[in-house]
C-alpha cells in the first residue's frame, strides 16, 4: 500500500479537462494514495467522477463512450456552429469562447439573449453531460474526500462544497458566467470561480495536505493582431488576469502537471482520447523526476 497521500487539485479549462482523467490514471500507477480532490469546473466533473468511483479505467471508458458517441459530437456541432478543433490564432482563452459564441448568436439573431437573459446558452447543455457521467448522489458519499469551487455572484465569496447534490454542485463549478445560468445552491447563486482562478491551489491548501498536486489545463495566452471593440479588450483583460493568476498559483504547489492542452478550445471535445493520452505522457514525465527534500518539497513543471 503506497504511503504517499497525495491532494489533488484540478483546475478548469473545459474540454481540455479531459486530460486529468490521464494524469489520475498516472498518479495512482506511480503508487500514490489520492487522500482528497478539490476541482473547479471541468476538474469538479472529472475529480467527482473518480472520487465516485476510484477505478479510473472504468471512469475514461465511461467518458469516451459518452463523449465520443455521434450523438454528442452532432449536437456539439450545431451548438456552437463549427466544425471542432477550427482555430484562429488571432483568437485565445476567454477572447475565444466570446467570439464563437457571438458568431453563433449573431447567425441565429439572438443577440437580445445577452440583455434579456441569465444565460447565452441553456443549463440543459451542461445537464445532459453532468447527469449521464454523475451519479444522483451527496457529495459527502464520495469514496475519496471530495471538494467543489464555485463562486457565488451575490456575495463575491468562493465557495467549497463538501456536501449536497452532487449534480447541482458540479453544474454550478462549471456554469461560465454569462454563458450558462448559474446555479441556486443552499440559498446562494454560484457559478463557474474558473475564470478569475482555474486553479484550486490555495483552497486544497487550507487541508493542510502532506503533497498538493496541481494539473494545469487552462488555456495558452495567444498573441492578438488587433482589438475590434472595447468589449474584446475588456475580454482580452480577463483573459490576462486569470493567466497571470493561475501562474501565481503554480508556485504554490509541491507538484505541478500541464499538459500540453492549451491550445485546445473549452468547448471542443473531439479528440477526448488524445487528451487522456496528453495528460497520461505529462504526468509520467512530472512523477518520473519527483525527488522530494526532506525539509521542502520540490515543484516540478511540464510543458
């Protein structure tokens, strides 16, 4: 039995969060014993589906056969009106995710979506992968200590919620403002805290772990060409405060996994395997080299 309990702390990035299901797989094969998950957003879904379930083979089987099948990859498509993996260079982050969906309610005329309502897109988007990947279940039933961030928009505060509907819970870490509703939750409105902090470093931190873990899956900061309204620079803003925040938080792990998925969009889960495999070679090559000092603990970084 391994005697290195490890805190996992799994950040946001959408699709790209497919790629801590590999890094898991890595971890438990290295021998280290997952004491506790935080996750936020898309690492709220993938920690609370292992701690669940802590047998991460059927945990990848179960996403890819959901994420994979026609069904999901059609409704993808004629969601967000393009075809996955398309890029531009001149796009990146948050900037991104603006613009595609801009395009896609521009086609459909229905810009008045933004001022008239919670939400550019419905709650039943994120519904139907949250219900057909989570079991109905309390948070605090986990089989691995399990915690989820959000942010609550009425009072500002972050939140971790270590018991409840687990459903509501991860729905609500993973609710982008302004993109989906956010999520009544034991009298308070909570939404996605990724977008000003992806990484829940300083969270696990207050549960005083013997190792924290961090996996970075949050996007690449792309060079932009030029600004076209003072929204993409508000946007553009954003996208640079959250990167230079979660670099911040980077340090403060013992250990630290990035898989080289940044330039992955949120929404694009086409090329889920890949992503595993990213996460799997990242983390191989973290642990591989992972010598802990007996007074401090190293941190280690993958590109």
């Amino acid at each position: 039995m391994s005697n290195r309990p490890v805190t996992l702390a799994l950040g946001g990035g959408g699709a790209r969060g497919v790629a801590h299901l590999g890094v898991i797989e890595e971890v438990l094969r290295a021998g280290w014993s997952v004491e506790r998950v935080i996750g936020i957003s898309i690492g709220s879904m993938a920690g609370a589906m292992f701690a669940f379930d802590p047998d991460i083979d059927i945990v990848q089987r179960r996403t890819l056969d959901f994420l994979l099948a026609p069904q999901f990859v059609q409704r993808q498509r004629d969601l967000f009106r393009a075809q996955p993996g398309k890029d531009d260079v001149t796009r990146g982050g948050l900037f991104s995710w603006y613009h595609n969906v801009a395009d896609y309610l521009q086609a459909h005329q229905m810009l008045s979506r933004a001022v008239t309502r919670r939400s550019l897109l419905p709650g039943a988007v994120l519904e139907e992968v949250i219900h057909h990947l989570l079991p109905d279940a309390d948070i605090a039933d986990a089989q691995i200590p399990l915690g989820i961030a959000a942010l609550d928009l009425l009072t500002g505060e972050r939140v971790v919620l270590e018991r409840g509907p687990l459903r509501s819970a991860v729905q609500a870490s993973a609710s982008l403002p302004g993109i989906f509703p956010p999520v009544e939750f034991d009298g308070r409105l909570l939404c996605d805290l990724g977008v000003l902090a992806s990484l829940p470093v300083r969270i696990a931190r207050k549960y005083r772990p013997r190792t924290l873990l961090a996996v970075d899956v949050g996007s690449n900061l792309k060079p932009l060409r030029q600004y076209a309204t003072a929204l993409d620079v508000l946007m553009r803003i954003i996208d640079i405060g959250e990167a230079t925040f979660r670099a911040d938080l980077r340090a403060e792990a013992d250990l630290v996994i990035a898989p080289s998925v940044g330039n992955i969009e949120w929404w694009d889960f086409s090329d889920s395997k890949r992503l595993i495999d990213v996460g799997r070679e990242a983390a191989r090559e973290v642990l591989s080299a992972y010598r802990p000092a007996r007074s401090l603990l190293k941190r280690f970084w993958s590109h």
